[in-house]
C-alpha cells in the first residue's frame, strides 16, 4: 500500500518494474521458474482486482516478469483512477531457473 496513491501510469509502471525485479530475484533464490503472472490493483476507493496471463514457458527473467505485469496492468482501469496499491506474483512454479534461449546469438 502506497502512502499517497499512484495516478500516473509512468509511476505504476516504474512500480511494476521494481516488483517484478524482486519477483524474479525471490524466484532466482529458491532456484524456481513461473509460467503464470499476476497482477493485484487496489484503486483509492479498495477496490481490488486481478489480472493474470499464462506464459508459454517457464521463467524467472526480471524483464519478462515485469514487462508482462505492465502489459496485464493496461488491462485495467488504472492510469484512468487513482492506485492505492500494486503487486505482482508468480504462480504455477517449476523446479529450475529456466529462461528462454535466444534463437539468434
């Protein structure tokens, strides 16, 4: 939770990037991937939803846990109302830091 809410989605977004770093990191520590992210919103009047998107593969990349929380975050009304809280969670884990491979190196 916030101490005064988030209203721009540019704060959100930098937000999302900060929490989907420790997502990762948790994961990276307890050598576990995800292949489902979620995303909770809490607006400034307690509404709470979430939003959440099964990923092809396992992974424990930072970018990609964040890229996706800020993808499934437009999938809400935020940026439009004021954000009291935002956090991002990994579920459906797997036993090993998997990541895609790069097709061309």
């Amino acid at each position: 939770t916030y101490a005064q809410d988030l209203r721009t989605i540019v704060q959100m977004d930098e937000q999302l990037e900060s929490l989907g770093q420790r997502v990762a990191a948790d994961l990276e520590k307890k050598k576990l991937s995800t292949c489902t992210v979620s995303v909770k919103v809490r607006y400034s009047d307690f509404t709470t939803l979430t939003r959440s998107f099964t990923l092809a593969g396992p992974t424990c990349d930072p970018d990609t846990i964040a890229n996706k929380a800020k993808i499934l975050l437009r999938r809400t009304e935020a940026g439009k109302r004021r954000v009291r809280l935002l956090g991002v969670s990994a579920s459906n884990l797997v036993h090993g830091n998997i990541s895609q491979l790069e097709l061309f190196t």
